[in-house]
C-alpha cells in the first residue's frame, strides 16, 4: 500500500520513520505492507532527516496512480479542503492531523468521503486514541457530557503557574523555549485549538453543527497570580477545559479556564498531557489519558488510521451510517454555571455593599467571599467572589456595571467553576 505524506514536517517526519522502523510489525497487523514513497514540503533545501522521495510539486503527487492512501499533514484550512476534496473525489482514502480543517468543514469532507476511508484520529488530544472510543467503543450509548484538557501548551502554562506562583507572561516564553509553544501561540493559549477539537468530538457525540465562532471561547492569557492565590486558598486548581454537554435538549460547547476541585482527577493532569472524560448513559464515565501533542504521538495516530484502512475498515466519518438529527447549540447567554469573580476597588466604606446590591438586582447569588489582606500603605484591595448557578447573560451584565463604578479600578474578572 503505497502512501503520500502532503506536509513533511514534524509529524510526517515522524510518519515515516516509524513506518520504516516497525515495518515488519505493521505489516503483520495491517495485513500488507504500508510504504511511504513521497512527501511534499515547501522547502527542499531544509533537512527533514527522510530517506524517501521529496517534492515542492504538489499537483504532480496528486496525479500519481500509483498512491493508495494520501496523509494530509499540510495545516491550515481552506487550501488543504480544497486539496482533501479534490482526492475523495477520486475515491482516494485520506488520513488527517488538521483539526482547523474540520471544525470548519467536517461535514462537507464527509458528503464527499461517503465509503471512502477517511481516518483523523490524529486531530484531537494526539496519540489518545478518543475518536475510535468514542465513534466505536462507546456507540451504544447516549453521550451525556464531555470535558477534556485538549490544548497541551496551556496545560503546560497552567500546570506551571498554580505549582511556581509563576506568571502568564514568563511560563509562556518557557514554554516556547522548550518547543511546547509555537512563536505565535495564539490558538493555543486564546482556546482556539481546543474548540476545533471539541466540535469535532461533539459532532460524533451528538451530530453537533456550527464553526468555532458559534460557541463560547475564552483563552488563558488574563489568568493572573491573584487567581492562583484564590484557587489554592479554596482548594481548586485552574484548567483550560473543553466542555460539551446536553442542556436541555440542545448542546452546549464551552473552551474557558475553569476552577476545578483540585481532588477530581482531571485535575491531576499535568505539563503537556491531555485527558477527556466522557459521561454516558450505560457506561457512565470513562477516562482516556496520554500525550495529547509531538511528532511520534500524532505520528501514532496517523499510522492506526493507515492500518484500520489497510484491513478494510470503512467505519462512517462522523460515525453515523444514516441521516442523523441535527443537534442545536444552546445560546450562549443562556449557559448557566457557577463563577468566580475578582474585582479590584478603592478599599473604603460602602464598596461591598455596592457590589453585592448590583449581584442582588441581576439574580446572582453569592456562594463565597474572600478579601485579599492588603500591603500597608495601599489604598485598594482584591475582592474575590464565587456564585451559586446563574447565567451567563446576568454574570456579564453585572461585570458591565461594575466596570463603570468609580471606585473599580479595572475591568472585573471572571473565571467560571466547573463542578
């Protein structure tokens, strides 16, 4: 089975030397041996530390008869759609790592694919194997709720930041230093990696439709030493966390920080893993765990999808073989959760009694309170408070307001708890 790897760069790198390294032992569980015989990359004067054929011709590659299987690594959206399309139009079978891709056109790519293979358990949490287990394991049952640690970097920052009182800005340079972080970390730590995975995880779960600009999506950069302080004094930890779940009869998909009691055990997942935990209605809740970023862990990935095509399995794409209710997405004003709010006032009589009177006016109810000690000689103070279940409309509006009070310093903060 002769394969093309579109995009020669980490992960395809890692692609071929694992084919090439354990050859004999996919051979035996594939049934036919999987050969690598070309890459496509930008760059031909770059060493990419492969020893098979390379080109910057990519039409050439996609005009080849002799390809089996085309592994789409090239990133980006629109221009690898476009190839992708071109491809199962032949009725050629696709593996892909691109999460942006499909977040945005997973349904599309699945009209065209129809029983043509096409495998992207590398595109969500790396090398964890949660597509298979949730297309394939768990399909005789209801999925309930979903919440993953999805994104690796902001683990790795956050991880960080609650053990060493270190602060965004500094973990992040880290971070990057260490290749946890790209230069441009924006989708990483402003949640938007982890959105395109959990609409792709929500569209098996549930037949979920809708782009990353329909759901919720906070990132992590405004996380700051005066959260950490919160969090460990009521014994929580901060997450970045995708969550999917059923809300009376509509899904609701949020990416946001999170307070989480530090004693679950999603809460335990630490530096770069990633970890999903999905509820349903006959198993209840089960956990997959592992690297959820690196060449050889996606590498992983790609290569299981290679072997499920080579042995004949044409598992539907979104895993279901018919027509199945769409699924609707719950408004995002009308998310109910509990939250955490950090206001920072001129410390002086009457302020306390302002805030709570606006929370009051909005139907948000106070859960707990704490006020930061201050340094001698400061005229403000830190005033942390956590609500019961309200709503995400009433918690803005109550922000909005306060924001323009005199005696607000800057703009409130908030975190939502996830329980």
């Amino acid at each position: 089975m002769n394969i093309a790897i579109l995009g020669v760069g980490t992960v395809g790198s890692s692609v071929i030397k694992i084919l090439q390294k354990n050859k004999d032992l996919i051979s035996a569980r594939a049934g036919k041996e999987i050969i690598p015989v070309v890459g496509t990359v930008r760059d031909l004067n770059k060493d990419r530390g492969v020893n098979i054929p390379l080109t910057d011709d990519i039409k050439s590659v996609l005009n080849r008869d002799d390809i089996d299987i085309y592994i789409e690594l090239m990133g980006g959206v629109e221009k690898p759609f476009s190839i992708v399309s071109e491809i199962l139009k032949k009725k050629k079978p696709v593996v892909t790592a691109n999460k942006a891709m499909l977040a945005y056109h997973r349904y599309a790519l699945q009209n065209l694919a129809k029983d043509t293979p096409f495998g992207f358990e590398a595109s969500v949490a790396g090398g964890i194997p949660i597509i298979k287990a949730l297309r394939e394991g768990l399909s005789a049952n209801r999925v309930e709720k979903i919440v993953g640690i999805l994104n690796g970097t902001s683990n790795y920052i956050l991880t960080d930041m609650m053990q060493n009182n270190s602060n965004f800005e500094d973990v992040l340079k880290k971070a990057q230093s260490l290749g946890y972080a790209e230069a441009d970390p924006t989708f990483d730590v402003d949640g938007i990696d982890a959105a395109h995975k959990l609409l792709i995880l929500s569209s098996i779960a549930y037949g979920v439709h809708g782009d990353p600009e329909d759901i919720l999506v906070k990132g992590i950069r405004k996380i700051s030493n005066e959260d950490i302080f919160f969090a460990k004094e009521f014994d929580y930890t901060i997450k970045l966390l995708g969550i999917s779940k059923i809300t009376d009869g509509k899904a609701e998909l949020r990416v946001h920080p999170a307070l989480i009691n530090k004693d679950r055990i999603i809460a335990e997942v630490d530096g770069v893993m990633n970890a999903v935990s999905i509820n349903c209605d006959a198993l209840n809740e089960s956990m997959y765990y592992g690297p959820g970023a690196g060449g050889d862990a996606t590498a992983s990935a790609v290569i299981a999808d290679l072997i499920d095509i080579a042995k004949g399995n044409k598992n539907p794409m979104l895993g279901y073989a018919q027509n199945f209710k769409k699924m609707e997405l719950i408004e995002q004003k009308n998310i109910q959760t509990k939250y955490y709010l950090r206001v920072k006032v001129e410390d002086r009589t009457g302020v306390l009694a302002s805030i709570t009177n606006v929370m009051s006016q909005n139907n948000i109810s106070i859960d707990s309170f704490l006020q930061k000690p201050r340094n001698k000689g400061e005229k403000h103070t830190t005033l942390y408070f956590t609500t019961h279940l309200s709503l995400e409309a009433n918690i803005k509006r109550v922000m909005g307001i306060l924001e323009n009070f005199e005696f607000v310093l800057n703009r409130p903060f908030m975190i939502r708890i996830e329980e």
